[in-house]
C-alpha cells in the first residue's frame, strides 16, 4: 500500500467542476489583481470568523508581516512567541527590526505556556503572538488577559487552526489580530500562497488594507510604506469554493483523527486535544523515540511522515545573535527530537489508518 500524505490531487477532483467554472470566470473577465472574487471572499470568511473584518493577502508571511506593521512594530521592540513554530513567526518579528523573546510551550498542546509568559515581560515588549500548533489554538484567554494586564497587542497565529474552536469562538477571532495561511496542504488551502488577516477593530482593518497595496490611501497616494501583499483573484475564487464545503472537509479531517486515536490508544501516546477547544487538525502529530530510523522503516513500506518542526527557533543559526544555547527551552528541544506528523487528509480510508496504526 502506497499512502498519499495530503492527498491534493483527490481534493481538487472532489470539487474540480465548481473550481474550475471559477477559475475561468475570471480567467474571461481578466480580472487578476483585486477582481470582486476577493471581496467575496474576505466577506465570506468575515461572517465564517465571526469578527468585522477579514483582509486576504499573498501568504500567511505576510498576514503576519502585515499585522506586526499595522500595530506599529519598530526597531528594539519585543514580541514574546514560541520557538516552537515555523520560522515565519519569528522571521516577521526580526525582519521588522524587532526582537523575538521566546517562552517555552506546554508539553500537552505545544503551545506557548502562558503561565511563562509574564516573567518575560519587560518595558520593551509590545505585542504577544500565540501560535496554534497542529491545528489547535493556544490559551488565548489566559493571554489575552496577561496582555490586557501589561497593555500588549496579542496577534494569534493561526496558520494551522482555521477552523478550530476555543470555547465555541472560531479560531482567528480569539484576539486583536488573527492571522492565516491558504498555503495548498492546510486545511483551506488554495493553489498557491495565500492568506489573511481577522480583526474587529475597524483603524487596524484600514490600515492593514493600505499595507497590503504599497500603502495607499488611493491609488498613486502612499499613506504608508508598505507592501505589495494582494491575494490574487484566481486564489480568491478557488478559496471561496473550498469555503462552501469546509465544515464537510473538517469534520471529515476530525474523524480520520478519531480513528488514528482508536487504532493508536494504548500504543502510542495520542496528540492531545485541550477539553474547551477542537482542532482543525492541519496535521496529525506523535511523539516517537528513535525517528530518522522509524521514519526511514515506515517509508519502505509506503508510509510519508513529515516533521513539524526537527529544531526550534532559538537553535537556529540565524537568531544565533538572539544570544540562547541548547537547553534554555527544554520541552520545545525535547518535543522537537520526537515529533513525527502521519498522513493527515479528509481522505484516508479506514484500511489505509488501520495500515499506518499497524506499521507503528
């Protein structure tokens, strides 16, 4: 047996009548940049979100980039986050000039430990990113109120959570700023980069349109320095098919990880799903001893897995000037040694979870 990690190719069959009437739509109007599908969209995942407003961009990068810019990141400002978390969240921070200060995560959601957080406070920090991990969101009520105590902007990353709820509000909508990827293997994902940005605050949602177009306030007349960060038209009316059917590919995505579970209980330590919160699931992750080896056995049998992530920020060359060493971050070093992501996609079948569960 030979199994599909993501299974792309079967998504886009399952809706490619639809896809492609939408494509071509625009493809005969010609309307690539900013055409009516983008506003479509951002309406859609507004009322989806449940917040004010929603604001495509190019890429979760950029959705990331574009928040830390609109609430005035500067030169020698802090923003507390995760090391444990793709680059892209502590790449925005430093290419703006400004310090990532990292605090250890939760052994149990790979989130950041909000219980850490506060120590790490100083008169320089200015903002707090949480990141969800795997498809579930952080504590955002505990940091949330840790930001309102120190006067913080907590801008949620949720490249991997759209979808999930915390205490029955939608991922994206748990902060002041939200912030997501379209890249193709999430969970929404559309044909290329994508992404976008949720806020109920109306000044910042203005703001980070400008951003997004070089920073104009019309066209030719720059308010800001900004970016060229545009969602492009074909994305948008691809993302909005996909849209319609999300809760279906969800809710599939969420059984799959119900039957790995059952196949898995009492044989391997389960991924953890905190009681007030469900996941989107954007990967089905466990901890693993020996795992280039386990990796390399599970792959002569047909079997892909990915890691998510083999090596935290902090030890990566390029924040070496950050100044930290091997074991200041112990539970992110440790789960980065044992993390191991199985196939994870609204499509396998009960004899291909029941193949993996038995290789294991």
């Amino acid at each position: 047996m030979t199994i599909d990690f993501a299974n792309l190719q079967k998504h886009y069959r399952l809706y490619q009548e639809e896809i492609d009437v939408a494509v071509h739509a625009v493809m005969d109007k010609c309307n690539f940049i900013m055409g009516e599908e983008v506003l479509q969209l951002e309406n859609a995942l507004a009322a989806y979100v449940g917040v004010r407003h929603a604001i495509t961009c190019s890429s979760g990068t950029d959705a990331l980039q574009l928040a830390l810019m609109a609430v005035d990141i500067a030169p020698g400002d802090e923003v507390i986050t995760t090391p444990f978390t793709f680059i892209a969240t502590a790449e925005m921070i430093a290419h703006l000039g400004a310090v990532p200060v990292f605090v250890d995560i939760d052994e149990a959601t790979y989130a950041i430990d909000p219980a850490k957080i506060e120590e790490k406070i100083t008169p320089k920090t200015k903002a707090i990113i949480p990141v969800s991990l795997y498809g579930q969101t952080a504590d955002m009520d505990a940091i949330n109120a840790i930001a309102s105590k120190h006067g913080l902007i907590v801008i949620e990353d949720a490249a991997q959570s759209f979808g999930a709820t915390y205490k029955g509000k939608k991922s994206c909508g748990l902060s002041d700023i939200g912030c997501t990827s379209f890249f193709p293997a999430k969970p929404l994902g559309c044909f290329g980069d994508g992404g976008a940005i949720f806020t109920d605050n109306d000044a910042l949602a203005e703001k980070m349109r400008s951003l997004r177009v070089h920073g104009q306030s019309k066209r030719y007349h720059h308010r800001y320095i900004g970016i060229g960060g545009r969602l492009d038209t074909i994305q948008a009316a691809v993302l909005l098919v996909k849209l319609r059917h999300y809760e279906t590919d969800l809710a599939l995505r969420q059984e799959v990880a119900r039957k790995y579970d059952a196949a898995l209980k009492g044989k391997r330590p389960l991924p953890f799903i905190a009681p007030d919160r469900t996941s989107a699931y954007a990967q089905y992750s466990i901890r693993v001893q020996d795992r280039d080896a386990l990796q390399e056995e599970l792959k002569s049998r047909g079997i892909p897995t990915a890691v998510h992530y083999p090596m935290p920020l902090h030890l990566q060359e390029c924040f070496a000037y950050l100044g930290y060493k091997k074991g200041d971050f112990p539970i992110s070093e440790t789960v980065a040694n044992e993390i191991m992501s199985l196939p994870m996609n609204p499509f396998l079948t009960d004899a291909e979870i029941e193949y993996v569960a038995g290789a294991l």
